[in-house]
C-alpha cells in the first residue's frame, strides 16, 4: 500500500526519520526525540499535522445534530471559541475524541483523527438529520503546530495581528502568518502553551520555512511524531487507539470533563455515561511508576499477585521526570495512589506503583 504523504512531506523528507503513521509516512523524529521535547518544554516546537482530519458542519441544523452526537455542551459555546470533545456509541465506548470549533451558530469545523477520518464522517452520515451539510475539507488543508513557551513571540513576528488577545481555546481567522492567511487556534496537544495553524495546503511550505526561519533565535526545533507523543503522553492527553476507543469511555479514560451528562439535548451514550458517572467507573485510567526495572509499554498486562487488573495503554521513559512511568486502565478498586502493583514485561512480573497525573504540569 502507497503511503499518504502531507504536502509539508518534501520540505523534511532528508531532514527526518520518517515511519508509517496510520497509512501516512509521517516525521518521528529530526535531531532526536529528546532534543526535541526539551525545546517545546523550553522554547518552541513546530509539528506538522496535516494528515488530521477536518470537516465542515453548517446548516440550520448543525447545532442539534452535534449536541446529539458529542458529549460536551455546545450551546455554552461563542464564535471564535474551541472546545473539546468525545463521539460514543450508545454504550459509551468512545467513537474518536475531537476538537469542535465555532464560526457560527450553524457553522462548525471539527477536527478529526488521522485514522478515524472515513469512519467519523460515515458514523455522523449515519445519524444527522435535517437541515445540515457535510464538507471534509481535510485534503486541501495543512495544519501545522507551534508550540511551547516561546510559540507566542515568535508568531508575532511572522503577523500584524497581536496574537496574545487570542485566549487559550479561542481562535481568529484570516490571520495574516507571513503573508498567508490563517485560521489561527490557541490549542495544542502537548500540555504547553501553543498554536494550531490551519492553513492551505498549497501555502503550508512556504509557511513552514518561514516560522523555522523566525524561530531559530528562539531556539524553536521542527518537531516528529515522537516527541509529540512523549510531550501530550506526560501532560496525560489520550492518544486514541491507546486510552481511547470504541470498548473505552470517555470517562475511564479520564476526560469526564468533557461529557456534560445532564445537557438539554440528549445525546448518543448519555444512559450508559450517566450511569458511570453517577456510580463511578469500573476502571480508571491511573499513572504508574516503575519501582523495578523496565519500562511499560503498550498492550502489557497489570498485575495484583496473580490478578490481572488493568492494561498498559501508554509509557515510556519520561524525559522531563527522568523514570519510567506508564498510564494504565486499572480495575477502579486498585486505583489508590502508592498503590503496588506489577507489570507483565518480557515473562517477568516487575514491581510498580501508582502515582499522580499528570506527569507533567506547565507552571502558568
């Protein structure tokens, strides 16, 4: 099967390491995971993004049909404003989670998972009615990602427009980005402050050159994919496929906060989330540090003595801590922080214990 490639692809493709992403051959790494997470904790990263999915909902009835079919509230929503949010079947597990934003009162653009592009928009066929049109307008848009502490400075040296009046989870349109408009968003995915540029595809080049080119006094690193999943894995962001899927709520995943059970609209997996809220889940998902040697991966198994409890979902090293840590879906009983537990790693059962999340939090 042929790769999908970005239109940023040619711009780096003998700069980075690239890999299969999804069916996309994607940036895992520049001048090294590390090197690169360090530089988004400490001045500024760039990331290309564009094999996320974007679609256009409009019509006079867009507002009920997403109210149906996600889980946070968005009649609470302004123009100009993002929100986050999950898609669940009516038992609760979790279609994709997505960030919805708000031009209009019937006019949206929700941002889709690479993977789940075809199946989100077949799932949302399948239940909108009335008056509401679709446009997926992921091919010809390029998103690119600015972030880190230093992503504010060096934007606003690329515009006119001064950027810091754009508050976290807002967003400006027709955003003048050296010469290249853009729909200019306050959000990220790495626990930093950042921005999220979607842009032209045809434009999405020359823009990349121009803010490596403006970032460079800043210390700013193009960015991979690696990186990218160490930093939104530290700041305990899903990653769906891993915290997230269809045999996974919103709420054991830990993003209970964007699922408004008692909205005016009912919506699909309202019953089964309600129920979960109210009576708490049956697994939760916690963060693990290992006592033992080894590092928790993905798929490895959760002991208590010769129980199994819970499934690593992430894990890795953490840079910024330095120690092995992991973020588990636990039977909720094991859930208590200090809590020792072991870790199925290559035959061995290897001690472990629970701990706070996330594992990382920016000082404001």
């Amino acid at each position: 099967m042929t790769l999908q490639r970005t239109p940023l692809f040619e711009e780096y493709q003998n700069l980075a390491k690239t890999v299969d992403f999804g069916g996309w051959e994607m940036p895992v790494s520049f001048s090294g995971i590390k090197a690169e997470h360090f530089a988004v904790r400490g001045s500024a990263g760039l990331f290309d993004v564009s094999h996320m999915g974007e679609l256009e909902v409009e019509g006079p009835d867009a507002l009920s049909n997403l109210q149906r079919l996600l889980t946070n509230d968005l009649s609470k929503m302004e123009d100009g404003q993002a929100q986050y949010h999950a898609m669940c079947t009516e038992s609760g597990g979790t279609v994709d989670d997505l960030i919805v934003y708000r031009r209009s009162e019937d006019a949206y653009v929700l941002v889709l998972n690479a993977a789940n592009i075809e199946s989100d928009i077949a799932w949302i066929q399948e239940h909108i009615q009335g008056d509401v049109s679709l446009n997926n307008v992921s091919k010809e848009t390029a998103l690119l990602a600015v972030q880190g502490p230093k992503a504010v400075n060096i934007l606003q040296t690329l515009t006119e427009t001064t950027i810091t009046n754009i508050k976290p989870f807002r967003f400006q349109e027709g955003v003048s980005l050296g010469g290249v408009p853009t729909f200019l968003s306050r959000t990220g995915y790495t626990g930093e402050d950042g921005f999220e540029l979607y842009v032209s595809h045809t434009d999405a080049p020359g823009l990349w050159n121009k803010i490596l080119k403006a970032g460079e006094p800043f210390g700013l690193l193009p960015c991979g994919l690696g990186a990218r999943d160490t930093l939104r894995f530290e700041a305990k962001l899903a990653l769906y496929g891993q915290e997230l899927n269809r045999e996974i709520s919103p709420i054991e995943a830990g993003i209970g906060f964007a699922v408004k059970v008692d909205k005016a609209t009912p919506f699909i997996g309202q019953k089964a989330l309600k129920a979960q809220k109210m009576e708490g889940p049956t697994r939760k998902l916690v963060g693990i540090e290992m006592i033992g040697r080894g590092i928790p991966r993905h798929g490895y198994e959760v002991y208590k003595e010769d129980k199994k409890i819970g499934v690593v979902t992430s894990g890795t090293q953490s840079p910024t801590l330095g120690k092995n840590v992991g973020l588990v879906l636990l039977d909720a009983g094991f859930s208590a922080l200090d809590t020792e537990v072991t870790v199925h790693i290559r035959g061995k059962n290897i001690l472990a214990k629970v701990v706070k999340t996330p594992f990382y939090k920016r000082s404001v």
